[in-house]
C-alpha cells in the first residue's frame, strides 16, 4: 500500500474523566472523520497529561482497550494514542497501537518529563518499537521523546517510514513542537505526524495545539492550527523512497549507538 490516510485528533481533553473523553472523541470521529487509514490520538487521551500519584490507572483488559478495539472496527482503521496503564504494580505512559483484526501493540514513553513529576510516577519504557501496518514501518514516540535524536535515529537496526508522535505538549514551548517535528522528519529521511490537545488542563496549563504532518524535507503536509476537529492528509511511500534516492544522506550518516546499559 503506497498511499496511507493519517488522521490527526486535536481536541480539548476533560480532567481526568476516561469515560467522558471516550464519548466526546467518538463524536469527534464521528463527525469530522470519513475514510482514513490510521487515527492519532493525543498523549493521554483519557485523563489529559497526568502525574498525579492518586489518579485511577486503567489497565490492558479495560475499558479504553475495548473502546480502541471498537473504534478500529468501526473506522477499519488502526487506531493510537496513550494512556496511563498500570501492569503488575507498576505505571506506564504507554501508547497502543490498534488494528481492526484486534490486535494491540504498544510501546511505552521512554523519556519521562521530570519538569511535571512523570519520572516519579511512571516506569520508563526500555525498548524501541517499530510497527508493520499496511505496508509501512512505523516508529511510535511520545511528547518528551521527541527531544532526543539519537533514540529514534534511522538505521538499518531501527529501519522506519513514518514517526507517530501524540503529546500534550504546552502553548508557552509551541515554537519548539514544530521545530522538533521538522527536525526529526529532515533528519530521517521520514514522515513525521505529531497530534497534540489544545486548552486548559485541570493544573490551569495551556495547550494550542499544531497538530502537524511532515514530509522527509520538512514540508508541512498538515497544520491543525489551534482548532478542534479532525484532520486527514494522505502521505506515499513512493515518494519517500524516491526522495531518499535523490538525496541518500543517510549513507554519510555517523554511526551512533545507544549504550548497552539501556535496561538499568
């Protein structure tokens, strides 16, 4: 499959309220979405950004997997985004990753925002992930991940068409956002798609959205803007790879390596 339909969900995300961010998402895809490939959900799409040690955790056999599960039937579309899922005692910002035959993959934020706590009440995750769908590698990040190049460099070990990157990523660094998403598709030869949520959180911080998707120059394929709604783009594989052939800087590209105490 050349072509892939992304679909970009930029909305305002109720305080901790899992059930009410459910139904006003599901209208929100009702109304805006019509045909599509894959939906993009902002980071912690159930509570907004949360790093309250007293919030209910949800877990993998709950009621936002069942949901994810349901939307993907419906829209036959894969379907991501993050929430904060508790597994055998311990908490992570994990983002699932969920196709219409029911299956889920997940990767879990490596990079936890110490600037809000969440290194003190998450678990980082250990592992990158890259995901097959419709004939397309993809590479899922989250918010704070975004800022470290050398997690997510394109190699031959870590081979990717398209970064997934759902945040909640405040109005006062905006500038940064978009640089960032720019900077990881130029770097990579790839497609960069970020969704991120717009108004005022439950600790009064402002969010303004530009929900984006770029192509592997750096162009902007699609800007949310700071409005509510749903936003589709197609992007084509074809013309990655045609790019990366016309401009192979990869090939002159440094070798780095993470460090083998990435478990510790």
């Amino acid at each position: 499959m050349s072509e892939l339909k992304i679909s970009l969900i930029q909305t305002n995300l109720p305080w901790q309220k899992a059930s009410d961010n459910r139904e006003l998402l599901e209208q929100l895809l009702d109304t805006t979405i019509d045909s599509t490939d894959l939906i993009l959900l902002p980071e912690m799409f159930t509570c907004s950004f949360d790093s309250d040690k007293n919030a209910i955790p949800e877990h993998m056999a709950g009621a936002t997997v069942d949901w994810m599960r349901l939307m993907a039937v419906s829209y036959q579309a894969a379907i991501c985004g993050t929430i904060a899922i508790t597994e055998n005692g311990v908490r992570y910002n994990r983002l699932l990753f969920v196709t219409p035959e029911g299956k889920v993959q997940h990767y879990d934020k490596r990079h936890l925002f110490r600037m809000w706590g969440e290194d003190k009440r998450y678990m980082p995750g250990r592992r990158q992930v890259v995901i097959k769908w419709r004939n397309w590698r993809i590479l899922p990040l989250v918010c704070y991940d975004l800022r470290f190049p050398v997690w997510c460099r394109n190699t031959e070990d870590l081979n990717y068409d398209l970064i997934l990157c759902p945040a909640n990523w405040p109005a006062s660094r905006t500038q940064a956002w978009q640089a960032l998403l720019r900077a990881r598709a130029i770097e990579n030869l790839a497609y960069v798609a970020g969704t991120n949520r717009i108004g005022k959180d439950g600790s009064g911080i402002e969010f303004s959205g530009s929900s984006m998707v770029l192509d592997p120059a750096g162009k902007v394929l699609l800007d949310a803007g700071d409005q509510m709604g749903g936003y589709t783009v197609s992007i084509n594989r074809e013309e990655l790879l045609d790019f990366r052939k016309s401009f192979p800087f990869h090939h002159d590209a440094d070798a780095f390596l993470l460090a083998s105490s990435m478990d510790d």
